[in-house]
C-alpha cells in the first residue's frame, strides 16, 4: 500500500484541522495504508527569504521536512482557512521545501509524483472550503495531483466526538470515500503495494 503524510497546517495545539489530520490517518492506516502523521510545529522555519537562503541555504527544518515528503508516495492536508485562504505556516513550509539544496536537484524534487488529498475545518457553514481553492491551485501549479474529492467540515468545534470521530454520517462518508480515492490513485499512479 502507498505511504501517505498527513498533516495540518495550524501549529495551534487545540486545532480542528490537527483533529482531522489525526482521523484520517487513523482511518487510512485501516485501511492498509502506511501513514505519517506529523506535527508543522515540530518543524519551525523563519520566513522565507531568497537572501537568507542565499547566505545560510535551507534550514535544517526545511531539509527534514522536504525529505519526508521524498520518502511518500502521497499526501494529506488538512488546511484551516485563514480570509479565503490556506495559512501563512502551511505557505511557508511548501516554499522552503519547494527549493533545491542538493547538486544536480530537480526542481521541485519533493513534489515530483505525489498525489495529494485535501480538507479543512471551519465553524462556519462552509467548512473551509473557500481556503482549498488556493491551495489546491499552488499543488497543481508545481506538479502535485490533488485528487478531486476533499472534505470540508462545517461547524468544526462542535463536529468531532469524545473519540476523534466526525459525529455527522455524511461527512464521515465523505471523509472515507476521499481516503479510498487517494489510497487508490496514489497506488495507480507511483506503482507503490
């Protein structure tokens, strides 16, 4: 079965969309896959700056991040959504990894293949929604194939129960139709059993 990573881009230590990441890892390590979640607060960067990449190269950080992503077939990304959009942390980190540090490196080396799978939560009607456009715009414009089915959890602090599951029957149906697909269009298209 294909390795996923999973994780969410809120460094918050309460975050829904940690939550989220947390149930699908939960769900698609169920299912057969091999799953890594991890925590972006575990992975501090600075801004990104070309200057400061000029002068120091990539932060440690960035170069364990991006080998992560090197050593799974595919990705999971629960984005909260910060006015509209995917947040300043979840940006940073892509950007960092997104850039060469090794002789001969491809561009975009840490992107080159993967698949990728998309959610949010939000409190509001639309779960977040709006913010998986960007993102799902930036994956696609750097070689990720972001499948089409994704999840938006509305009315997020109240759509989880005492054990991590989504209490809502349609959105859990949602949420395992998107692991199958991205279990599956991983596994079709890195060849990966």
């Amino acid at each position: 079965m294909p390795k996923i990573l999973m994780f969410a881009g809120s460094a918050r230590k309460a975050s829904t969309n940690k939550q989220l990441a947390a149930l699908v890892a939960s769900t698609a390590k169920a299912a057969g896959a091999e799953v890594t979640l991890i925590d972006l607060k575990d992975f501090e960067m600075p801004i990104y700056d070309g200057d400061l990449e000029g002068d120091t190269g990539l932060p440690d950080n960035a170069k364990r991040l991006k080998q992560l992503f090197v050593e799974h077939d595919g990705l999971f990304i629960a984005s909260p959504e910060y006015n509209s959009s995917f947040s300043p942390l979840l940006k940073n980190a892509l950007d960092w990894i997104s850039r060469p540090h090794t002789e001969n490196e491809q561009p975009l080396w840490a992107y080159n293949g993967k698949v990728a799978a998309l959610g949010s939560v939000a409190p509001g009607a639309l779960g977040g929604l709006r913010g998986l456009v960007p993102l799902r715009m930036m994956l696609g414009n750097i070689g990720v194939t972001v499948i089409p089915n994704q999840v938006a959890i509305s009315n997020g602090f109240t759509a989880f129960d005492d054990d991590g599951a989504l209490k809502a029957e349609q959105q859990s149906l949602m949420l395992k139709a998107m692991i199958e697909q991205l279990i599956l269009t991983t596994h079709a298209m890195t060849g990966s059993s």
